[in-house]
C-alpha cells in the first residue's frame, strides 16, 4: 500500500480550519433534543436522606441542599420522557433499618414533581443502603418495563448504619439475577470504608462508581450517571437465542436478531448459503457503559462450516479498561473467483460469536445484536468496476469542509444513528459514551472525516490525568473498517486538550471484496457507512463539564456511480456535495461554541505537535488463518499513534503506548 506524505500546503490548510473551544456545560433544555427515550427500562435514584447529609458540604450549604440541587440538575439533563423514580432514606424518623419510602414512583420524566419531591426531603435517621437497593429494584420491576436498560442510580455520603442485609452482597445478587439492571453509586465526600462499599456495591450491580469530592462534582456525576442510563444501546431485531453446539443452533434467515452472551460464552447460528452469493455477518455486543472490562476482553466471530472447519474469523478487543462500550465484530462470506475453495460450496454454515473476558471483568449477560445479510452476484454480462485498494485523494491529507458547524445529536448505536450529510457538525459527549452517525456513500467515491475534541475547563488539584477519545467507522454491514495500514489517527489519549482524530475508508468498489486488505475488503458494498465517536470513562475525572464538545468534518469523495458495473453513468442522486441528506435533526444554532485553531499540524515552527500523550493502539486483532483450503488472509493492523511531545511527560507516553501493545492498560 502506497503511503502519502504530509505536505506543508495541507498543514497550513488544516490550520485554516475551525475547532470548537472550551464550551459552557449544556443548558438545562438541552436534554429535549436528545433521542426520545426507549420502550421500557428506567431509573430509580436513592437518595441518602439520613442523619449525616445534615452536615456542611463545605461551600456554605449543607449536603442534602446540594443533593437536592443535584438530583433537580440530573432531571433537567434526563430526555423527555425517560422512567423515572425518586426513592429516599433516613427521612422519616432518627431510627429504623426500615426507613425508605418511595417518593416518586418509576413514571414518565416530570421534572418539576421529581424536584418538588427532592425539596421536601430532610435528612434524619438511619442509612438502610442495603434495604433501599432491594426495594429500587421492585421499583423498577413493577413499572413493567420489558425492555431497555434499567438503571438503580444512588447517592450516599456513607456507609450502610444497618446490620443487614449487606448492600454489596444485595447488588451482587441483583446483578446475577435481574437482566439488563446496573447499579450506580455517586459517593459524596466519602473515603475509606464507605467508598469501599459504594465501590463494591457499583462493580457487584454491573455498574459504576462515581466519587463527588465537593457539591459542583456531585451535581456533575449525577448528570452523567442518569443521561447514560438513559442513553443506552436501542436494540432492534427479532429475538433469537445462540446454542453452544453446531446441532442445536437455530436456523437463521437474512435479517437482523438479539440475543445475550455471557462472559466466555460462545454461541453458534446456522445458516445455509448458495455458492455464488457473498453473505455477510454482524455481532455487536451492547454492555452497560463503563461496565468492568480488561484490555484483553473482546467479541471474536467466526464462519464455520463442516466439522470443524472455519472460513473466515475477526477479533474485536476493548484495549483498555476504563470501561466498556459497545464493540461490533463482522466478517463475510465471499465465493472466491476460482470457485474451488473449501467454503465455496453450497450448504450449511455457521456464524458463531464469542465473548472473551478476563477474570474481574463485568460478570452480566451483554445484549446481543446480530445482522445476517446476502449480496447476489453480479448478474450475467455485467463487469464490475476495478477494484479501489488505495486511499488515493481520501488519505490523510484530504481536503475536509470548513466553517461554522452545525448541531446535531448522534444516535445510541446502529439503529438511530444520525445521518450527516457532507459539512462541519457539532455534538457533546458524557465520558463513556459511544455516539452513532451515518453517511451515504455511493458506488466509486469514499468517506473521509475528522473527530476534534474541545478543550475543556479541568477539574483541579487531579494533577496528570489521561483518558482516550476513538473513532470508528464501519460498512453498511456493519463490518468495522479498521486503521487499514496507519494511515489514520482513529485513536489518542485524551486530557481535556484538543485533540483530534482522523478516520476514512477506501474507495467503494463491487471488487474490494477479492481484495486482501482488512480495511478494503469490507468496503465492497454502497450505502450508509457508520460513524462512531467514544470518549473513555476516565474522562470523568478530567473535565469540569458534564459533557465534552466533538466536532467532525466530513466530506464523501468522489462521484457517485448508479452501480458497480464498469461501465455505470454517474448516479442521479449523490451521496456528497451539496445533494447530500440533511442530518434528522440538524440546525443552524451555533450553542456557544468559539471556533478556534486546530491544533494537531498546525505549529510547525513551534513543535511537532502540541497534543500531550497521543500513544494509543487501536488493538485490533489479527484475522485467524483461514481452514478447509481457504487460503491466507491479511492481518488486521493497528492504528498509528503520534509521538507525545509535552515536556516531561515524553516517557509516560511511551510506557503507556509500549503497554497498550503488550495488551497492558494504558
């Protein structure tokens, strides 16, 4: 694969383009232009009321005012609509392991009755944690909600003042037992044994721990808690459930399904296929956000067939362990032209996927989202295009839009993800979080774009902190495209800094798929290609802000054909340019963004770059050897990370890339 050197013409044209700086935390409101909440699912918070949030919170106000304050805040930035209950403890009388009422039963989001109800709350007796976790969880259970995440939020200052029943032994039970619940746990100035417990209860309930040190943190992690609990994977497909033999695994038609996999779980679908048409699979795993994983824990998937044989396989891994996201895994079924390889042959497949993880990491089942499509040849006559190996005008030197951008929301995962047409747009993210975004691509052209990450207000006295920020792109089956041959930055280490990440796919051509790059051969097919933008969970301990600004620059090169053919005429509608679809819900508001430099190739006489730490690797893993007469297949390679070039931090970064390689955390 050629290789294309950066040209001073292009640094000084990306230093002409704009990135959007420090932004102010989002306006309560902002929360009604987020997706509309799910069927089913909920949130219930538990509030502590007990006797010690009576005491000062150390900035003038007692810390049940700022936990009222707090819960009023979290219900602003929830979407309209979104499940949700008040519980509280210790309220009602000094003494009393039975002391917690529910205040304001699981319903529809009404913002001001859950404030109304937060305000009448008064701290007073005993801290029955382990109780209250139970009776959240008969909360949540008797709003009959039958699907969607459901999410137990609770907000202490201590530990549980009761004997019995232990919270941490409560959660971990609720944790084995009821699907698709979390529980997460704001500690509010606690350290020692009460964080302990919290940070037990969090890890047992599949959830997360957030630590509030003063009142503005606590009102900032309450609202990153409940929008992720709100904003959680949308799942779509007919329910199917995997088999852990060939035997007894259900037949599967094209289509899409869910099902749920446990840890070190492997599941197995049968499919049958012809000999001439490509078919191609999905799995896409959805766990909680900031669920426990370890950098070695991924989604491998595999196309079987016979006894034991295996066409084809792909390795996706998390390759860190702040927390988890979710993670898709595809591969195809492609009929070689010769016709006279092992998994050529018409008959009985398999798709099968497994989840891999490492002791420690997040023991829930994980919903499961399949896609099972069939490509027909070409028909009779019909020459396709050259095949687009290279990335040619679209590598890393591309010329992107520029301007003010426009807002938008991305989706929570495939299934409402936002369309974007070509142009410059603007979102805000929670640390955690995946946002979702799709473009249309046509036949011949190919999707080039940037992620720019806002400088953000830090938190103080945090010293040194790094999270990550990463992107991804993916086919319109679904298949992740990869770094290709480090041509692009899809991931860097992130510290509040801007930061900004470059992604993009090879030309679209019918025959990519003879290729044997891992970033060509998934892009054989036209339509909407899949963006997805994540920041790490330790970003919550790095920004001041609830969320962090993202702006990306997108552009779709070249001239869409009506077809694959060779021969075929421009196509009447384009997928760029200015024919290109609006975004669903994109307007012209600038929301308080200050355009500013770029940073990354912009200081040319001043340093080689000015972003601190950008040693990351994107791990994916290597494609397996293919079974049965196959043949080879390239490995997948990770993505190139720049040199750090802060001072004194140099050696840092290089431990942490050196780490990140090893499979060691960051």
């Amino acid at each position: 694969m050629a290789r294309r050197h950066r040209r001073w013409r292009a640094a000084a044209l990306t230093c002409g383009l704009l990135l959007a700086s420090a932004a102010a935390p989002a306006p309560a409101h902002a929360a009604r232009n987020a997706p509309a909440a799910p069927a089913g699912g909920g949130t219930v918070m538990v509030l502590d009321s007990s006797g010690s949030m009576a005491k000062d919170a150390g900035s003038g106000t007692t810390r049940i005012a700022a936990a009222r304050k707090a819960v009023g805040a979290a219900a602003d930035a929830l979407p309209d609509g979104h499940p949700t209950g008040l519980r509280v403890y210790g309220a009602d009388r000094s003494r009393g392991c039975d002391d917690t009422r529910l205040v304001r039963p699981v319903a529809p989001l009404d913002r001001a009755g859950l404030k109304q109800a937060a305000a009448a709350v008064e701290p007073e007796g005993d801290a029955p944690v382990g109780r209250s976790l139970q009776a959240a969880a008969a909360d949540l259970r008797a709003h009959g909600g039958s699907s969607g995440s459901r999410t137990i939020l609770l907000v202490s200052d201590g530990e549980d003042s009761c004997p019995t029943p232990s919270p941490c032994a409560v959660a971990a039970q609720l944790g084995r037992s009821e699907e698709d619940l979390r529980i997460d746990t704001v500690g509010f100035q606690v350290s020692g044994a009460a964080r302990q417990q919290l940070e037990c209860v969090a890890k047992a309930g599949n959830g997360r721990y957030y630590d509030a040190p003063d009142a503005g943190s606590l009102t900032r992690q309450l609202q990153r808690a409940g929008q992720l609990s709100a904003g959680s994977y949308r799942l779509k497909g007919e329910r199917v459930r995997g088999e852990p033999a060939r035997d007894t695994a259900p037949r599967l038609t094209p289509g899409q399904y869910t099902d749920t996999i446990g840890p070190n779980e492997k599941r197995y679908y049968a499919v049958d296929l012809d000999a001439a048409a490509t078919a191609d699979f999905s799995a896409t795993v959805a766990p909680e956000p900031g669920a426990a994983v370890d950098t070695s824990d991924a989604l491998h998937t595999e196309i079987a067939y016979g006894t034991d044989g295996v066409c084809e396989s792909a390795t996706e891994r998390f390759g860190q362990r702040e927390g988890a996201t979710p993670l898709a895994s595809g591969l195809s079924r492609v009929p070689s032209e010769s016709g006279y390889r092992g998994c050529d042959k018409a008959g009985r497949y398999w798709f099968a996927v497994e989840r891999k993880a490492a002791p420690g990491s997040d023991g829930a089942r994980w919903p499961l989202e399949l896609t099972f499509h069939v490509e027909h040849p070409l028909k009779k006559g019909v020459t396709p295009a050259q095949s687009a190996p290279e990335y040619g005008a679209g590598g890393k030197d591309a010329t992107l839009p520029a301007g003010a951008p426009r807002d938008v929301r991305g989706g929570t995962g495939f299934n409402d993800a936002r369309t974007l047409g070509q142009g410059v747009w603007r979102d805000r993210l929670l640390p955690a979080q995946t946002l979702w975004y799709k473009v249309p691509v046509g036949w011949g052209q190919q999707l080039r774009y940037d992620v720019q990450f806002a400088n953000e207000p830090t938190q103080a006295g945090r010293g040194a902190h790094y999270s990550y920020a990463a992107t991804q792109v993916y086919t319109p089956d679904r298949v992740p495209v990869g770094s290709g041959t480090g041509e692009f930055t899809p991931r860097k280490l992130y510290a509040g800094k801007p930061t900004s990440l470059q992604m993009g796919t090879v030309p679209v051509a019918w025959s990519n798929r003879y290729e044997s790059g891992t970033h060509v051969v998934p892009v054989h097919r036209a339509g909407d290609f899949y963006l997805a933008v994540t920041l790490g969970a330790g970003a919550a301990e790095i920004a001041r802000n609830p969320q962090i600004g993202v702006v990306l620059k997108v552009a779709v090169l070249g001239t869409a054909k009506s077809g694959p053919a060779a021969d075929a005429g421009r196509a009447t509608h384009t997928a760029s340019g200015d024919t290109a679809q609006e975004p669903d819900n994109a307007t012209q508001s600038t929301g308080g963004w200050k355009p500013g430099p770029v940073v990354a190739g912009c200081s040319l006489g001043v340093g080689v770059l000015l972003l601190a730490g950008l040693a990351a690797s994107y791990l994916r893993a290597r494609r397996s050897p293919v079974a049965g007469g196959a043949g080879p297949v390239d490995p997948r390679t990770a993505g190139q990370a720049l040199p750090p070039a802060v001072p004194g931090q140099e050696q840092q970064a290089q431990d942490q890339q050196g780490n990140a390689v090893k499979g060691e955390p960051w």
